[in-house]
C-alpha cells in the first residue's frame, strides 16, 4: 500500500482508511435509508433543519445544499444553545431534522434532537455511534460506518458523513445518475488522498492568516478546510463564499494574506476560480485547486489538480479528502504535531 508519508502520523492513517470505509457503507444499511425514503416520501416535510457543531456542522451544511438542490428544500442550521440554553421548544412539526455527530455524546446535542422528535419532526441521527444517546432520540439513524477514530481532527467520520448525505439524497429522490456516482467515488477517493499539492505547502508555510474559497456545495468543504488549517496547523482560516468575499472581505488579501480557492466542476467553481484570477492578477498570493487539466489563463498562482470529475455533488467530497494529507504535511512542516493539536480532545460536550 502507499503511504502518504514516511513520518508517522493518525490523521494521515486515518485518510487512507476512508476509500474503503466508503465502499462498506455503501453496501450496508440500505432498509434504514428506504425507511427513510418512505417516512419523506409520505410526510413532505416543509423545510429541514440540521443540528451539529464542528466538522459535522460542515458536513450539515453540505446536506442543505444538497436538499435544496435535490428537493427544493429550505434548511436551516438549529443553534442547540436554542434549547440546551435558553430552553425554547422550537415548533418542528413539518420539517425534516437532521443531527449529525461523529460520538453522539454531547448533551446539548441530544436535547435539541431530543426535543425536535418531542415536537413531531421527521428526526434523523447520522452518527458513528448508533448506539448513542442521539441515535436514540432520533426516529430514523443512518450509522456513518468510520470505524473508530483516533485523532482529534476529524478526517474519515467527515468523508463518511457527507457521504450518507449523499446517499440519503440518491435513495430518496431515485436519483440513479447519483447512485451510479456514488458506486464510483471510493476510487475517486483513492486517487484524491495521493494528489501532488507540489509548492502549495511552501507558500502556506509561513502564512498567518487566508481565506478558503469555495461556492455551492464547496462553500461548505472551505469550512472544513478552514477548521483544519485552524486546528492542525494554527492558522488564523476563514472560509468565504466566493461571492460574499467580494462583499468587503477581499478588502484585506495581499502578498501576505493567501487565497486557498477549491473550485470543483460546477457553476460555483467557475465563479471561484474566475475570482482567485482576479486575485491573482491584482498581485495576491494564490493557490487554486480545481480538475482542470491544465493552468490555462483561468487558473492562477499555484494550481493544483484535483481528480478529474464524478459527480457535480460528490466533487467536493473528492476535494476535502485531497486536501486533508496537505493539512497535514503543512503542520509538520510549520513544526506542529497534527495528531495532538493544543488544548482539544476527541470528544466535545457542550452543555
């Protein structure tokens, strides 16, 4: 087997575990996802509401864009604090309630999905743990299959996260072109953990602050990606829609504020690629990671190619697994250890 890179490291054993993870979740579960088909198709609901924090809050945010594109569904993303701390029943009764988790521990969690089911929503846990206390508050649990995972950064529960979404997506709306897509994307996965992010890590090494770029279904891979650089290698990351960058927060991108633009093959990574040229035309410091096949004129600063395309919706799955090896050989080489970020632990329980 290859390995990503000779110095040790769990976030990096833990990427390469995911292609595999994918194909078995794929091929198990299929009567939770029907019954779930079933429960939509019958209830209608009016709107979505996902609940989750971290990395599953990115992963929830994928899913909305994949309801609205899919379903034409509106999704809202449910602050627990809501009902963990201010103690309001929210009124959920027509809508779809997603809660996703890589333990299903945290107890603000578990009372927000708990009191969602109270008010009569469709409730959904997308857990690693089926046996926790979110899946069993939860009318339907669709397990994310990530085995155990060690290090602190979330990497694989992620992948496997935002894959049951997709599934989720494919069974309900019959979408058989998604489905075919789906069948594919362990070997796309394969290839995207071994992609050449050549002198990228050079330019970010010394960095201190950057945006990650992305639009549609790839805004929400840039907050992954932001969260890690955050985490990994204590980097100041924000992440912008490529169109809401260019509503003031470009203001500040210069030589010594970096551009990280994952732009996948769909109407939003034509729009960020065309604003990272921008960027770079005007003398800022980017780096571009896109399927493109070549760097043309439209494609600027460092650009770094993705695995060629699957599936507009399963593209900026395939993006987030190339860019989590680079995560972590840019902690390692700004001298930080990936697996041991300071001052977090695996599981987070917020009241």
């Amino acid at each position: 087997m290859r390995k990503l890179l000779v110095m040790a490291s769990q976030m990096l054993s833990e990427v390469e575990e995911a292609p595999a993870l994918v194909a078995a979740m794929l091929a198990q579960d299929a009567d939770a996802y029907d019954r779930l088909a079933r429960d939509l198709d019958a209830q209608a609901p009016a709107f979505a509401v996902t609940i989750a924090r971290g990395s599953s809050d990115h992963a929830a945010s994928y899913g909305a864009w994949l309801l609205g594109l899919a379903a034409g569904l509106a999704t809202a993303s449910l602050p627990p604090s809501v009902v963990s701390r201010y103690s309001v029943r929210p009124r959920l009764e027509r809508a779809l309630v997603l809660a996703l988790s890589q333990s299903g521990a945290s107890p603000d969690l578990v009372a927000c999905l708990d009191a969602a089911t109270a008010s009569g929503a469709l409730t959904t846990a997308v857990v690693n743990q089926p046996g926790s206390a979110l899946a069993a508050c939860a009318r339907h649990v669709l397990p994310q299959r990530a085995g155990e995972e060690k290090s602190v950064a979330a990497t694989k529960s992620f992948i496997l996260t935002c894959t049951v979404l997709a599934r989720l997506i494919a069974t309900w709306r019959r979408d058989a072109g998604l489905k075919s897509a789906l069948a594919a994307l362990p070997e796309r996965l394969d290839q995207a953990i071994y992609t050449d992010w050549g002198p990228a890590v050079d330019l970010l090494r010394e960095a201190t602050s950057l945006y990650v770029l992305g639009r549609g279904p790839s805004h929400a891979i840039a907050g992954e990606a932001a969260l890690k650089l955050k985490e990994t290698c204590y980097l100041h990351a924000e992440a912008f829609s490529s169109a809401e960058v260019q509503h003031g927060p470009k203001a500040v991108i210069d030589r010594a504020f970096p551009v990280l633009a994952l732009a996948v093959a769909d109407p939003g990574g034509v729009d960020t690629i065309a604003f990272a040229g921008q960027v770079a035309a005007a003398g800022g410091a980017v780096v571009a990671a896109s399927p493109a096949a070549d760097r043309g004129t439209a494609i600027p600063g460092h650009h770094v190619r993705l695995p060629q395309p699957l599936h507009p919706w399963l593209d900026p799955i395939v993006a987030i697994a190339a860019f989590y090896p680079m995560a972590a050989r840019l902690a390692i080489a700004r001298g930080h250890d990936p697996d041991k970020p300071r001052g977090l632990k695996k599981v987070t329980a917020t009241l």
